[in-house]
C-alpha cells in the first residue's frame, strides 16, 4: 500500500499535469494545420509537448514519428508518475506495455494480410523498446506468420497468436487474434485489480474498465448488424468475453432485428441508462467518450492514487488519439469540420 505522503504526491502529480492538458482553443488550432509538420511544428512551441518534442526537426519528422514520440510522453508519464507510488506506477506501466505490445502485433497482422511486408518498419516508443519481450529486430523482418511467430517467442502472445495459424493461402483471423488477445489483456488487469486494490479503490478501477468494455461490445454488435448483417453466433464470437450487463438483455441485443431495436434493448440495461442518456454521437465514438468522462470526474473527485493516476493515464491517451485523428484526417485532406467530428475532448473542455 502508498503511504500517505505517496498517495498525496501522487494525487498532486497527476492532478496538475491534468492541468496542463490541451485546450478547446488548441485543438481549433490544430484543426487548421494543413501538415504533419505544422502540427509538430505547433505542439513543440505552443504546448507542452515541447519537452518529448526538444530535438526534433519539426520540419523533417514524419507522422509515424511524431506518433511515437507523443506515446513515448504517455510513458514518461505513467515512469514519472510511478516514481512517487512505485506500486501505482508498476502496475499501470505493465497495462500501457501489454496494451501497446497488443496495438503493435494487431498491426503486423494488418501487414502480413496486405502481403506488403517489404519496407515494413516497426516504431516503437524508447520506454516500450526498453521494456517488451518482443523481438522488435524480428518483426520488422517479417515475411510470413512464421515470421511473426519466431518474434514473439518469448512473450505470453506466442501461443494465443499461434493458435489462429491459417491454412495455405488463407488470410489470418484478425478478428479472432484481435479478441484472444484483448481477452488475455483484460483479464490480466482484472486479476492485478483484484490482487492489490480493495474497497472504493477497486471498485472504482473496475468502473474504469467495464463501461469501456460494456460499450465497446454494444459497438460491436451495432457493427456487425449495419456492416456485416451477421447472425447471432457470428455476433457472439465477436464479443469479448466481459460484461456487467445481465445475461438475458446480452442474449437480446444480440438476436435484435435492427440496430433500432439494440439501442431501445441497451437503453434498458444498466449501462445504457448509465452512460447513454442524451448521446449525440457516432456510436463507435461512445466508449473511449465515456471512458474519458469517467476519468476526467476521477480525477477531481477520487481520494485513491490508484484511481487517479489510471485516470490521467487514460485522459491523455484519449488526447494523443484525437492529435493522431487530426494527422490521419491531414493526411486524407479532410475538412477541420469532419475532423472534429471525430475527436473525443473537444465536446468535454
């Protein structure tokens, strides 16, 4: 457990970094960039991101750059911050890890399907290439699943990635790999929950994690409904396996007719009565929102280090997503209006 001077540093820590974090006024300004570049150039010299940014040409660096330079704060974050409650610290850094150990081989998935693996470039933040078991040489030569395979040998991914090993000249399950590891992720974290948080503290971890993945499943069954007009067993197999909504309306969404039909079935469930009130929104949007808001009342509200250092931890991803949406939607020459329309903190300043 924290001492209380820890716990207090912690809270302090975290709470005045929250006050740093970008304004309305400078994600409108971002908006406008009409270049990685420009979008470099003005988060170097007009927030403070200057610090992760000091020795970067912003006239030079490229997205993908830019990308891994501003995970790499997230990480120097969470060290920081961890210094001060090294527990906290611990364990939060092994979710950011396991979790951007995940995004990176979800990615080489994507390659390996494409068949354009040459040219394939693995970037990486400087505290994950420090930390990870993966073999970060071997996968940027990869080739075939193999390949992949040999990279992960010494991770605990190895044996769930092998399992979906496809037949000749057949495409790999993404989805399927995509759910056995976000499924081993999830459970892992619920099993350190349990293990040392108790109390207030606990519960409100779990709050955290569940409403994402309560509506990160609603996402998905609307998904599979609009996109893929899936059966019911398609749809189960499309769920991870982690629900706080009661097993009858789980069955209903599922064998909905409509996506009419899911939203009015999830407006009766805990969750939706919860979380979905008043949403004008992209329904695809809805978790990585409401999980912002969460944390952001967290962050003012809750008494345990834990709890807020998580919080924070979680607000600035949400903020580094929606600069990576400005650069992805720079890069497809959207308008600044479409743009917006796809960031998460903007409504929330």
């Amino acid at each position: 457990m924290l001492s209380s001077l820890s716990s207090n540093a912690v809270l302090a820590r975290a709470r005045t970094r929250f006050g740093r974090r970008l304004t309305e006024q400078n994600f409108n300004d971002l908006l406008v960039c009409k270049s990685t570049q420009e979008v470099a150039y003005y988060l170097k010299n007009r927030t403070y991101y200057n610090s992760i940014l000091a020795d970067v040409s912003e006239n030079e660096v490229t997205r993908a750059q830019l990308e891994v330079l501003l995970k790499q704060s997230l990480f120097e974050d969470c060290a920081s911050l961890g210094r001060y409650g090294s527990s906290v610290g611990e364990h939060m850094s092994e979710y950011l890890i396991r979790r951007s150990e995940i995004e990176q081989i979800m990615h080489s998935l994507i390659v390996l399907n494409s068949g354009k693996t040459d040219g394939y470039t693995v970037y990486m933040p400087e505290y994950l290439l420090s930390r990870t078991k993966i073999d970060v040489e071997a996968l940027g030569h990869m080739k075939t699943f193999n390949d992949l395979l040999k990279a992960l040998a010494n991770t605990p991914y190895r044996k769930i990635v092998e399992s979906f090993k496809p037949e000749d000249g057949e495409l790999l399950d993404y989805t399927g790999i995509e759910n056995a590891l976000y499924t081993y992720l999830y459970k892992d974290t619920f099993r350190m929950i349990s293990k040392y948080y108790k109390g207030e503290a606990a519960a409100q971890l779990r709050e955290i994690f569940n409403s994402y993945l309560d509506l990160d499943n609603y996402v998905r069954i609307v998904r599979m409904k609009t996109f893929y007009k899936a059966p019911p067993e398609a749809i189960r197999g499309a769920l991870l396996p982690f629900s706080t909504i009661k097993k009858d309306f789980m069955e209903k969404l599922i064998k909905a007719r409509d996506i009419q039909e899911v939203q009015e079935i999830m407006a009766k469930t805990r969750p939706g009565k919860r979380y979905l009130k008043n949403q004008e929104q992209f329904e695809e949007d809805i978790p990585m929102k409401t999980q912002y808001d969460i944390c952001r009342h967290n962050i003012h509200f809750s008494t345990h280090a834990s709890v807020v250092m998580l919080s924070y931890i979680f607000v600035k991803q949400a903020e580094i997503s929606d600069i990576t949406n400005i650069l992805e939607g720079i890069r497809y020459e959207l308008p600044a209006s479409k743009i917006a329309k796809l960031l998460t903190i903007v409504n929330f300043q």
